[in-house]
C-alpha cells in the first residue's frame, strides 16, 4: 500500500544554442518524479516578455504546480499512471459504445491495435509518449502506402485525444505530426457498354449474370449486393432500396449519410431480376436476391470475386476489378447528364467530391458540339480551321499578322 507524501521540487535552469531554458523537477503525492519545461528564461534585466520566466516568476510556477497537487487538480495527474494499452481500450469503448461504429470498423481498428500500434506503445504511460516518438514509429512502417500510414495516424490520434477528456492528457503529440500526403490514385476503369454485356454473357450461372448486372446498372457496393433482398426491390417505383450491407460474415448499415438510400431501377434489370425471382426457391419478402441457390444464405464473397474473374477471361475482357462495375455506373451516368446532388444519393457518398471525381472521368456525348456553340463566331468572315491574327493600330502599338510561331 503506497503512502502519500508531501510533494516537493526545484527548478533549475538549462542552457542551450537557441538561448537558455528553465525546468523543474518535482515529486508528487504517490511518489513518482516529473520533469517539465517550463519556459525561456529572461537573461535581460527589467520586466521580462510575456511567455519568459525568471528565476523567481519559475519558482513561483512550481509552487502553483505544487499546491494543485496537494489539492489532486494537477492536471495530467491522473494520466502518468495509465498506460497506452488502457487508453486504447477506453477509446475502444467510446467508439463502440458512445459512437456506435460498425462491427467491421471496429474489428479493424482491432486489428490495427494488435499488430501496430500495442506492440510499440502497449505498456508505456500515455502521457510519456511525444512526437518523437511517433516520428521514429511511422519511420518504421515499411511496406505501407501512404494511405494506409495516415490512417494509423487517425486512429492514433483519436486514442490521445480520448485521453485527453478521460484522463487530462495535457498534450496529444499527433497534433504537430503531419500526414502522408496523397496523390490522386487514378485507378478507376470504366466499362464500355459493349464490356458490361460480354461479362453477363459469359457469366457461369444465371445468378452471377443478374449481379453482375445490378453491380453496373446501380452502382451497388459488393456488401450491399450481397444483403439486398426481395422487399428492397420495389418494382412498382422503379427503385431499389439500399438497407444493409453484408461484410466480414456481419450484416450492418451502408457507407451512407442516411443509412439507406434508393437507386434507379432500370427496366432491363427489373426484367432480369424478375426472371431471377421467378426461378429462385426463396421468394419471401425476407429473403436474399442473390443468396446461396440451395440454402438461401449469404454467397460467399470470395467466390463471387473468382467467379467474376473467370466470366472476365471467359469474355475476353481486360481484367479489372468487381469494384468498376461500380465506378461504371458512377461515370455513365454522370456523361448522361444526371445532376451530380442526384448522383451522390444514388451512390451513397457522404462527401460530394467524392462524387465529383466521375465527371472527369466520362464526358458527355454533346459536350464537343456545346463548346463550339458557345464560341461559335458571328459572321464576320472567319473560317474554322483559319489562323487570322487582325492587325489593329492604337497610338503606340501595331500587333503584326500572324507568322505561324507560337506565342
């Protein structure tokens, strides 16, 4: 049993090439020492500048940290004797419990913890650890996209800040860490029209053509494919809902701002799918459109990707990933002209440029003839295909006819 005890302390002073800097070194009730900076002294003589210390004004700053220790305000107190490992596992909870995050988050950041960050930081008082000490780590993690990095980061900073409002953490040191920076990835491929059909051909099954289909006609993510069910197509108003999605064995809510949302049904897929729902031994409102054909559960996932890569091959269509069914949709109907608000809701984006990035990526089929509508001249005797250049006089200056270089 630990015996409480009077704190005590001294400052002291340091001096360094940018100019000299007072500390000082103090025990607390429970026994353990603390050392703290606490500013650069004032080697002038007369009043010193504000955020400078002499040696009285330092010890003065002692007796205060003093005093709040005696009455247990210090802040920070309560910090040095928890450990990285326990601040995890309370921000583990917040998120879980006060945040409600998805069962495949938060196995994510489970993850992460057991394989990055509790080996480097499991046991060391959180309140020891400093920017520097983050520096070293992310140095060390090879292997990892710079993505991949920023989002160790996030996850970290997140645990600091907790620690912050649970334990009065007095710093979070990722708050001076920068992030990785990002270039734009580039890697969305898009599905002709001609491809997107040479895939369903080519499909094994009836039901690997159906999803195949919806993937390219909706936009659907592979999670959300996998949890649609029969109620959630509404053929009456043309749409299909967007509910749940099915990840890591899990049924959870969709990356979306509202939690569900709806999506253009198309009549050639309400065809299909009608043609699927007909054949298919589970016809309940409950049931999945595509789950397994003999018990009615979830398709495996990774089957279905294999599968997917085989119908490619089969089609004799470059080998992209299930994901650009999605980005096709994205695209196509951005050329189509569909107002890019309209085009957020149907993919469930949270952020609209995220949505933004498929205008880029497939113009509009009139898009040529509008800019030449708009610039198109008066009748004034320019031909298209001419390089006139006019010659005009003001009092200083003639610009020349045009001689071919360029300007």
């Amino acid at each position: 049993m630990s015996t409480l005890r009077e704190p005590s302390g001294h400052v002291f002073r340091v001096d360094r090439a940018r100019g000299p800097v007072w500390y000082a070194k103090y025990r607390l009730p429970d026994g353990r020492q603390v050392q703290k900076k606490i500013g650069p002294a004032w080697a002038d003589r007369g009043r010193p500048r504000e955020g400078y210390f002499t040696k009285r004004t330092a010890e003065v700053w002692l007796q205060d940290v003093l005093a709040q220790a005696r009455r247990g305000t210090l802040p920070g107190a309560r910090s040095a004797s928890v450990t990285f490992a326990e601040a995890a596992e309370e921000w583990m909870r917040f998120i879980e419990q006060d945040r409600g995050r998805k069962p495949s988050t938060l196995k994510d950041y489970r993850n992460v913890l057991r394989s990055r960050l509790l080996p480097a930081f499991g046991e060391r008082p959180i309140e020891a650890i400093e920017r520097a000490d983050i520096e070293h780590w992310r140095a060390s993690l090879d292997g990892l996209s710079n993505r991949s990095k920023n989002k160790l980061l996030i996850q970290l900073h997140g645990i600091f800040r907790r620690a912050q409002s649970v334990y009065g953490l007095e710093k979070n040191p990722l708050a001076t860490v920068e992030k990785h920076p990002l270039r734009p990835s580039g890697d969305i491929e898009v599905f002709s029209p001609e491809e997107v059909w040479a895939l369903v051909r080519a499909a094994a099954s009836e039901q690997d053509a159906a999803i195949f289909l919806t993937a390219a006609f909706t936009g659907l993510r592979l999670g959300e494919l996998l949890a649609l069910r029969w109620r959630d197509v509404d053929w009456s108003a043309g749409r299909l809902r967007v509910r749940q999605n099915y990840v890591r064995g899990e049924y959870g809510t969709p990356k979306t701002r509202r939690g569900s949302r709806g999506v253009p049904l198309a009549d050639r897929l309400a065809g299909e799918l009608d043609q699927l729902h007909r054949a298919s031994a589970y016809q309940a409102d409950d049931a999945l459109v595509f789950g397994n054909p003999h018990t009615g559960t979830p398709l495996d996932g990774a089957a279905l990707l294999r599968a997917f890569q085989r119908a490619l091959k089969d089609a004799g269509v470059r080998k992209v990933r299930f994901h650009d069914l999605r980005h096709t949709f994205g695209t196509r109907m951005a050329a189509a002209g569909v107002p890019m608000r309209a085009l957020q809701e149907f993919m469930g984006h949270r952020d609209l440029r995220t949505t933004l990035i498929y205008a880029d990526y497939a113009p509009g089929a009139r898009e040529v003839e509008l800019v030449n509508e708009a610039f198109a001249p008066a009748e004034d005797g320019y031909q298209t295909g001419t390089k006139l250049r006019p010659t005009r006089t003001n009092s200083d200056q003639t610009y020349p006819e045009n001689t071919g270089e360029i300007d």
